[in-house]
C-alpha cells in the first residue's frame, strides 16, 4: 500500500531526526545520573544551570522538584514541582512518581490533593495493543492498586452485539499496570472501548476506539507508523501528534524508546517510562491505535551493549525484562521465563 508506506517512511524521518537534534539540544542526562547515584546537591547544581538556559522546560523544574524532594528539602520541591505541572508536566505522572522518587512529597497537602484528584483515573494509558481478529488488549496503569474493567462495544451496532469485557488488578507488584484482553469481537469491525477503575467510569479527553483485523487469509489495506530512537524532549511530543494525523492502523516502536541507559536502576527505567506514556500527544495517539515494541540497547541497557547469550548473566537482565514487560501490552516477550526477550511475531 504506498500511500501507506509512504507515511510510514515520513513518519520514521520525523522520529528519527528529532531524537538526534533532541540529544545535542537536551541532555536530561546529565542530571539524572547525580540523583541516580544520591548525589541530590550535585544534581541541584547542574539542574540551575540547565534552568539558566531553559527555564520553560518542565523536565529540568521536574527533576529539580525530585532532587530537592529526596535532599529533605520539601518546599523547594513543592514549588519546583508547582512549576513543571504550570509547564505541562501531567498529573499522572507525578502519581506514578509518588510511589518512589517523589514519595517525601506525598503528605503534603498539595500533593495530596493531586493525587487524590488520580484516584479514579489512568496515571498513563490507555494504550492499545495485540489486535487480532478477535480479540484486543488494553494497557494502562493507575495511581494506586485498584480493579479495572473494560467494556467494548461496537461502534455501528447490530442486532445480536453484545458488550465485551474483561477485568484486571493493578497492583504495587505490577507497578500498577493492568493489561486486559478483551475476546469474542467480530473481524474487521470497528469497536469502542470505555474503562472503570474501582466501578467508577473514567472519563477521558483522548479517543477510545480500535478495528480488528479482517480473517485470516483475506486481503486488506492499513497504514503502519514506525520509527526508533524516540528520545524525550518536551518540545518535540508533538511529533506524535504528527503521527496521529495521518491515522495510522497500528504504530511500531522499534527501540530506543525510553532511553533509560541505567540496567541496574529499576527505578530509573520506570522514570523514563512514566515520562514517555505520560504527555497527552503520545496517549492521543495510542489510545486509538495499535502499538507493538522492542527494545534496543538504550532500553535494554547502555549504548551499544548487547548483554551476551546467558538469561541471567548479567543479573539484571530479566529485572529489566520485567520492567519492559509491565509497560506494554505486546503478544509475547520472547518465550517466556524460560527464554525470555523482547520479540514475538
């Protein structure tokens, strides 16, 4: 389908040439490593002078309110925090933060609040994944344990369709996700899909709505968005929104997606993660359209780093395969326990 390809072959442009302008004008590296170490005051340091030069930038404010937060320095992490929610930095991701490196915050009265405020609500998701014939999954996570529920229904109904469900659990082992599939849908139909958490509706801004593919074996048409090194700069999510408006039928994220490049930091993998399904171009964008990763060596573990054949040789390999695992709602990771990875067909 060349209009399709097309897209696809733009769409990898985009992502690719902004990940590398990103990196020479954005290196929030160079403060996460500090705060990864403990050292909070050297973090402090580098992050007033990266505010020097980008004061608009809600990450440096978002990482200063963690590096002030783990010092003790509970007001000046209030207001820094204030601040990166002023500049877009979203209320779910400062939940899903709450549980570790903003945790000295959480009784706080404003933080408290916030986060009252995300009880009933997704922290990041949902995200659409494994479409098939038959059946869909949904990902997302929530700000505290809770039991959530799907309901898809068809979009153009006819007599004889019933609602779909499935439920799940999201809890402090998952950090918090919940993937539910949903079966006995239809070929080649368009759905909708509405979410509870805890038996409350939850009300969301961005589109809900998925196709099935057709049966095996008969033709059809799609578009396809794919792309890799899709480094996080504040400035530059709109690229997803870019994707979004040439509505492709599923999204492939081909590696380097988070840029965590810390394998022995599950916190730090989740940080990334958090920071990359928490903007709203990137959550408009999966809710409606099918995604499928891999990860590479910058989510996997550092620059060019292959890990080696042994599953358990380094020891944090499979700790980061969890990680990976609870972030995305792929059709498998690898063959399991036995043989764990990232791939799947």
């Amino acid at each position: 389908h060349a209009h399709g390809l097309r897209n696809a072959i733009v769409m990898a442009t985009i992502l690719f040439s902004l990940a590398g302008e990103s990196a020479a004008q954005h290196d929030y590296k160079v403060s996460r490593k500090w705060i990864r170490s403990g050292d909070y005051g050297r973090a402090v340091e580098v992050l007033a002078e990266q505010l020097k030069k980008y004061p608009e930038d809600c990450e440096w404010h978002y990482q200063l309110a963690i590096a002030e937060a783990q010092r003790g320095n509970s007001g000046e992490a209030e207001a820094a925090l204030k601040e990166a929610l002023r500049l877009g930095v979203t209320p779910g991701r400062v939940a899903a933060d709450a549980h570790h490196w903003l945790a000295p915050l959480a009784d706080r009265p404003f933080v408290r609040e916030l986060l009252d405020g995300q009880r009933y609500l997704p922290a990041q998701g949902p995200m659409l994944g494994s479409v098939t014939d038959r059946s869909v999954k949904v990902w997302l996570r929530t700000a505290v344990p809770a039991e959530v529920a799907v309901e898809v229904t068809a979009a153009e109904p006819v007599p004889g369709d019933q609602p779909r469900k499935a439920t799940a659990s999201s809890t402090a082992a998952s950090d918090y996700t919940a993937v539910l599939e949903v079966k006995g849908l239809e070929p080649n139909r368009r759905y909708q899909y509405a979410l509870t958490i805890d038996g409350r509706p939850v009300e969301l801004a961005q589109e809900t709505s998925f196709r099935t593919l057709p049966q095996p074996g008969e033709a059809v048409k799609f578009s396809l968005a794919f792309g890799g090194g899709a480094g996080y700069v504040t400035e530059y999510e709109r690229m997803w929104d870019t994707i979004r408006s040439t509505k492709p039928d599923l999204l492939l994220m081909l590696g380097d997606n988070i840029y965590s490049d810390d394998p022995e930091s599950g916190a730090m993998q989740r940080f990334c993660y958090y920071r990359r399904q928490s903007p709203p171009p990137f959550r408009n964008l999966v809710s409606r359209t099918v995604v499928y990763s891999i990860w590479d060596d910058h989510d996997f573990g550092t620059n060019d780093c292959s890990g080696g054949p042994e599953i358990d040789k380094p020891a944090w390999k499979r700790p980061v395969w969890e990680v990976y695992r609870q972030n995305w709602a792929n059709p498998g990771y690898g063959f399991g326990e036995e043989r764990p990875g990232c791939w799947y067909d």
